[in-house]
C-alpha cells in the first residue's frame, strides 16, 4: 500500500498545472453507467476496433481515417459483419482506406462475435460494462483478455476509458506515480502488478470519493514530465 495520502498527490498535481481549476479541466468526463448502458454494440466494437487499429501507431492518423474505417466496416455493425463471406475480409486486407494490417483487420471479425455473444447474454455490451464493478478492473480485463482479441494491455485499458467506462490507464507517469507513493510495482503487467495497482486504486478513491479514472489521470499529471496544458487539452491520452 501507498505511503502517502492521495491528498497529497492532488495537491502535487494541481501545484505543476497551475490549480485545482486546471487540474479539473484536464480529467475524463465523469463516469455515467446510466449513459453507459445506453452505447449501442456498433459503438463499442468501433471503440475497440479503433484502440486495437491505434496500438503502435499514430492516432492522429488513425482518427482522421476513422469516417473511411466506418465506411469500410459497415458502420461495425457486429451481426452485419459476421455475415460477411471470407472474401470481404479479403479485401479489406487490401483497401487502401483504412490501415490495411491483416491482423488487425480479423480481430473486428473476432471481436465482432464477442460483442454479439456478450450481447445476448447480458442485453447489450454497454449494459455488461454498466455493471461491472469498477473496483474490478484487474477482472474486466482479464476478461477482455480471454474472450476478445487483441485487447489486453493499453489497448483494453484504453477502450474502457474512452467508451467511458471507470478505467486507470497505467500510463508511465501513472506507473511513477504509484511507485513514488510506495506500491511495489514492476512494469505493472503482472496479475500480481494489476492486483497491487488496483487495491491501491481502491484505497485511493475511498479516501477521496473520487471516480478511479480522475485518480488514475491525477496521479499521472502530478509527476513526470509536466506536459503544456494546452497540449494536453488536445490529446487527453494520459
């Protein structure tokens, strides 16, 4: 367990940004699970087909060919796409409006059948997710991990946060921060890693009533390299 208090930590935080006011400008939108339950599948899959397309590439590139990506997807609808025959996936391999990397272009296929079977048995994806406790991440993406396709690591990490879900992102400056206040911690890759990171999470949003995506974000803002504000209004990646 951490060493010091997540008060301090905000503390530290809002001193680098220039306030509490900065520092509030800068978190993910709160957790809504209400709102979350509501993402229709065809939203979730292009989610994850864009956090998987965004691993180990430029996202700037990736976001400006995402209307062309919808387009050759059909829109990842996931029952649409698993009626697709083989040679639509073929040739998809090679259109020259998305990222062709054949990989990537059969794990929206694959993940397209993990929507529709989460789907059926819990009513929609978004519903699964609004359920799920965000005390538990280490579970939801171990869950991840196991039924979908290339969504371990960042890329889950980032999908549930970006779809809004109460995710930490263990970003590097989130790593630093957690082993600053004492966690013990390697790469923050291993179960036990996960495990010691998310208890620590739970501590820290007890103490605070803060959502553990805010936490996450603030710890990564309050060390490190202090990154330009505006600079981080644009991306808002940590």
């Amino acid at each position: 367990m951490a060493k010091v208090s997540f008060k301090s930590i905000r503390e530290r935080a809002e001193k680098r940004k220039g306030g509490p006011k900065v520092v509030a400008s800068l978190l993910p939108k709160k957790p809504n699970n209400k709102a979350l339950a509501k993402v229709p599948d065809d939203r979730v899959l292009s989610d994850m087909a864009a956090r998987v397309f965004s691993a180990g590439f430029v996202w700037s590139v990736i976001d400006q060919k995402w209307p062309a990506f919808e387009e050759a997807f059909l829109g990842f609808n996931p029952k649409r796409l698993l009626f697709q025959p083989a040679e639509f996936w073929e040739k998809l391999t090679s259109d020259k409006r998305i990222v062709r990397h054949p990989q990537k272009i059969k794990s929206v296929r694959d993940n397209a059948r993990f929507v529709t079977e989460i789907a059926a048995e819990h009513g929609s994806f978004g519903k699964f997710l609004a359920a799920w406790p965000a005390d538990d991440q280490v579970g939801l993406m171990e869950l991840l991990g196991k039924r979908g396709v290339r969504l371990g690591g960042f890329s889950g990490q980032y999908f549930l946060r970006f779809l809004g879900w109460d995710a930490f992102v263990l970003s590097g400056d989130v790593l630093l921060c957690l082993r600053d206040s004492g966690v013990a911690i390697g790469t923050g890759t291993s179960k036990k890693d996960l495990r010691a990171v998310q208890t620590q999470f739970n501590a820290w949003a007890e103490e605070s009533g803060l959502p553990i995506a805010h936490i996450s974000r603030i710890c990564a803002l309050s060390i490190g390299e202090n990154r330009d504000v505006a600079r981080l209004k644009e991306t808002m990646q940590l």
